[in-house]
C-alpha cells in the first residue's frame, strides 16, 4: 500500500513541475526575446534554481527552513524579473 501511495505522490509532483513548465512558458512569451545568451544562460540558470528551491520548500516541514527558502525564492523572482526588464 505504501508503495502505491508514493507513485501517486511521485506523479503529483510530475504534473506540478509541468504546470510550472507550462506557465513559465506563458510567461515568456509575453516579454521581448532576449538577444544576448548570457542573459538567457542567467535567467535558464535562476529558472532552474527557482524549482529545486520550491520543491524543497513543498517537502520541508521545519518552520524556519520554509522561512529561508521563502525568502531565496522571493530574491530569485526579484532577479528573474530585473533580467527580463533589462
């Protein structure tokens, strides 16, 4: 039974990282391409970073470690943000 439960869990997050795909995508479209590939190596690289942090913060269950990946995630959006504006 345990086994079963944690292929349910598994296919969860499967289909959460592709909602969170898919919307990063959306978001994308709406902003002007970027020329310069550093930019884009930048914001693939906090992108990536965006969603291990989350998924950390999905499986933490100590109050203080969920106060600290809230405010890395809150500073990685605030950086993915400034190299869309630029």
């Amino acid at each position: 039974m345990g086994d079963a439960g944690e292929g349910l869990v598994d296919a969860e997050a499967r289909i959460q990282e592709r909602i969170e795909e898919l919307q990063f995508e959306r978001e994308q479209a709406h902003y002007r391409p970027v020329a310069n590939p550093e930019q884009v190596r930048k914001l693939e690289s906090l992108r990536l970073a965006h969603k291990e942090l989350s998924r950390q913060l999905e499986t933490s269950t100590h109050a203080a470690r969920k106060q600290q990946l809230s405010a890395a995630l809150a500073d990685l959006e605030r950086q993915m943000a400034q190299l869309r504006d630029q």
